[in-house]
C-alpha cells in the first residue's frame, strides 16, 4: 500500500481538543461540517491548507494526547488528510484511527518539512521525502493491518468479509 501526500506539519502534544475543539462536540453532528474546525484553536487557517486526498500531518511527539472520542480521527479522515506521521501517539487515538481506516505511522519527524511531498510505502516500509530527496525506514504495518486500511477500518472489513482473515 503506497500512499502520497503533501506535508502540513505540527509540534508536539497535539491533543484531540486541538484536533476538534470540544465546543463543538454537541453542537455539530455533521462530520463533514466538524471537519471545518480541524485544528482551528492553534491554526485557524489550517482547514484551508488540505488538499483533500493529497495531504498529510506530520507531527512530534504523543500526538491524540487527550480524550477518547472517535470524533479526532473521524475530523482528520473526512477533511481529506490520508495519514498522520509522528514520533509517537497516545494509544487510544492510534486504536481509533486504524478503526476507520486512517493510517498513523510512527518516525522521527524532525526533518520532514512543511509543504515536503512523501511517499510512503506501507509493505515496504519506506518514507520517501521527494523534496528533500531523502529516505526513511519505517517498521513495515502487518498484511492484516493494511487490509484493513485498504477497506476503510475495522466495519468495513468486517461488512465485507464477515471476519478477519489474515
């Protein structure tokens, strides 16, 4: 599984308030709408930098630090981001995320640079910055863990196959 992306980069302790802040928890219901609010509290411009399908986070350390609530991943997937990079995440946003199918990958982020171009190989396990013209080596993600990335998360494998099959 081969994914690109152009980069938008954040620091670290990145926590699901900033993802989506909670004064919106309630009061929008619409995921498309909420996607709006992406990370607005520490960039209100951020919304307007993703291209939909052509974008990715790069961030440092324990990123989806906070709560619990799938509404996180949930932002990121439907604003059109199609993966996050970090040093490290907080378990239960990294759980969340490979649920609905939004590849997180963990990295030494310091170098990746804002607007860099990636392509990252997930069977191989490659990061290839294609503007610095520098490669990275990642743990390659287990053949269960790309299927299930490659169906859109956890239901949808599951409304598929019926079962995990590995």
């Amino acid at each position: 599984m081969e994914i690109r992306g152009k980069v938008i980069k954040l620091g670290d302790n990145i926590n699901t308030d900033f993802i989506i802040s909670g004064r919106y928890k309630f009061s929008i219901t619409d995921m498309k709408e909420l996607a709006k609010h992406i990370m607005e509290d520490i960039d209100p411009g951020f919304f307007r930098k993703i291209i939909p399908g052509e974008s990715v986070i790069v961030a440092g350390e324990n990123f989806g630090m906070g709560s619990s609530r799938e509404q996180a991943p949930l932002v990121i997937r439907e604003a059109g981001i199609v993966a996050v990079l970090a040093k490290s995440f907080a378990r239960i946003f990294y759980r969340n995320s490979f649920n609905i199918g939004l590849p997180l990958i963990e990295t030494d982020s310091d170098k990746i640079e804002e607007n860099d171009v990636l392509k990252i190989d997930l069977n191989k396990g490659r990061i290839s910055d294609l503007t610095s013209e520098t490669v990275s080596v990642i743990k390659p993600f287990p053949l269960f863990m790309q299927k299930l990335l490659q169906e859109g998360g956890v239901v949808n494998y599951y409304r598929k196959y019926g079962q995990l099959k590995v």
